[in-house]
C-alpha cells in the first residue's frame, strides 16, 4: 500500500499513470486540503437547493444523503491533513471518492443551476488534485458507454432479436436498454457486477452487489422498460464485512495504480470489476488484450488478506 508522504516545497508529485498527467507541487496539494471543506459545505448548499420541490426517486434521494456524506468526509480531509495524519487522510480520501463517484455520475447525467455545477466542480477539482497526491485515480469527466451483459451462450432467446413480441419492443433494443438504465445506477460501481440475459419479455438480472439497495434500485429501473413484463432478480447482495472492505480497496489500488492498467481507472465504471466475498476475489468486466488480464490477476493474488482469486474477465 502507497501512503502519501509530504513533499518539500520545491518537490512535485507526478505519477506515472495515464490519469495523472498534471503536476502539482506541494502547495497545490496544500490548497486543495485547505479549500476542500470550504468547496464541500458550497456544494451541499447549492445541491439541495436545485433540488427544492423536486419529486425524486428513491435511488436519487439516496444520492442526496451521500451528499451530506461526502461533506462530512471533506470536513475529516481538511483536519487531518492539516494536523499531518496523512494515513487517516488518505482513508478519508478513499471515504470521499467513493461517496463522489455516484454524484458525479448524477451531475453528469442531469441539469442543475449554474451554481450548484460550480460548485460541483470547484469541489471535484479539489478531490482530484489530492486523489492524483495520494495516488488515487480521479472522478472521470465522462458517463460509462457500455455494460457487460450475460455471455451470449448463457443467454436464451425466441426466435429472432428483431422479432417483435406481442405488445413489446423488439428483443435487441430491450437489452440495450436494460444495459442503458443499468449502467446509469447512480450506486452502481467497481465493487459491484451487474449482468442480464433476455428471454422474450422476461430479463434475468444476475451477478453481486455491496448495497441492498442496489438490487432493488436495478429490478425498479428494469421493470419500467417498455416491453419487459416479468424481472427474474437474481443478484447477490454480498455480507457486510470490514475485512472484505479493506481488501477491496487494497485491490483496487493493486489493479488500477499498476501502469498499463490505469487508463482503464478513467471510465466512470472501471471495466476491471473487483468482487470481494469472504477474502475470496472475483474479477469480471472486459480488458483489451490477454496481457493487461494477466496483470490483472496477478496484482489481485498479491493483496494481503486475499486467499484466492478467480479471472472471470473477458478480452474484447
């Protein structure tokens, strides 16, 4: 694990990952510590008062309480990298970019005021100058363009994808917009594997989730589908578990601060999903070539704490 070591004030942090190609110095660092409460408490502010006398879904409100959340975190960052903690900052870190990335998903996909997108990215370019300093990949600046649905033999169909089923949308377009709606889960992220296969009018959801509510806020989305009648929920909602967590993160930074690897940090949902169930690591999703898959399992079966790792990921 990489800890963040202060800098002398002539020294300058870059990292050599494809998602840190600024460099910042010392104080650049300082200042985003310094400025990150400040940034936090304006975007809470601004954020709820965009949303005054909205109707919101259930997933959204929980984007809202994640708010409060991240300002909290904000708040730990500031104090503790002021007092020179930076090991407990680091972990605030980690705390704040993952109560950040289903935001930053949600602001990106919706409409706010002028203020409340300041804001916004007056906060994100604080969390991300610090995320490049601790070694973090940074909040992207773009939606996630595909999700992997079930493999294709596992999947049954009736008759063409082009066949039109009484009162129903055409096949094909059903599955593209399960995997629409799914990817845009605003909680939906690297720890967790969402697949689905299309059998007529009926989508099967499968694979793991951290959150509970995750697998209800997939079947409510998927249900609302034009053309689907029936949802088969068959996710996994994996068992809370402090040891597994730590592995997660122990994981991703593992995977996602090796060179060669990193670039695939830049998507909103990393493709590289980590599984973490019982010290038992499952990785799925879709890399490029055969090698970066290999580097992959390799730096997953190098985190302490882990017993066994299987490579489920598919080069496409």
């Amino acid at each position: 694990m990489k800890l963040f070591i202060p800098l002398t004030a002539a020294a300058t942090v870059l990292l050599g990952t494809a998602w840190a190609q600024q460099i910042y110095t010392r104080t650049d660092v300082r200042e985003a510590a310094d400025r990150i409460e400040r940034h936090g408490d304006e975007f809470k502010k601004s954020f709820k008062d965009s949303l005054k006398n909205v109707d919101m879904s259930d997933a959204e409100k929980r984007v809202r309480d994640s708010v409060d959340d991240l300002e909290s975190a904000t708040d730990h960052i500031k104090k503790d990298y002021k007092d020179g903690h930076y090991q407990d900052a680091r972990s605030d870190l980690d705390r704040a970019m993952l109560l950040a990335s289903p935001i930053n998903r949600f602001m990106l996909r919706n409409s706010f005021s002028p203020e409340a997108s300041r804001a916004w990215m007056n906060l994100k370019g604080d969390l991300n100058v610090m995320a490049v300093g601790f070694g973090v990949p940074p909040l992207p600046d773009l939606l996630p363009a595909s999700l992997s649905s079930a493999p294709a033999a596992a999947a049954r169909t009736v008759g063409s994808a082009d066949r039109l089923y009484p009162g129903t949308l055409p096949q094909a377009r059903i599955q593209r917009e399960v995997r629409h709606e799914l990817v845009l889960l605003p909680y939906y992220g690297v720890f967790d594997n969402l697949a689905y296969s299309v059998e007529g009018n009926t989508v099967i959801l499968m694979g793991q989730v951290t959150r509970p509510t995750l697998k209800s806020d997939a079947e409510a989305v998927v249900k609302n589908i034009e053309g689907v009648d029936h949802v088969v929920n068959n996710i996994q909602v994996l068992p809370p578990s402090p040891a597994d967590d730590r592995i997660r993160m122990a994981t991703y930074r593992a995977v996602y601060g090796l060179p060669g690897l990193d670039r695939y940090a830049l998507e909103a949902v990393p493709p590289i999903h980590i599984i973490v169930n019982n010290g038992r690591v499952t990785l799925d999703g879709v890399v490029s070539n055969q090698t970066d898959k290999n580097l992959a399992y390799t730096q997953a079966l190098s985190v302490p704490g882990v017993f066994s790792v299987t490579n489920n990921l598919r080069v496409g």
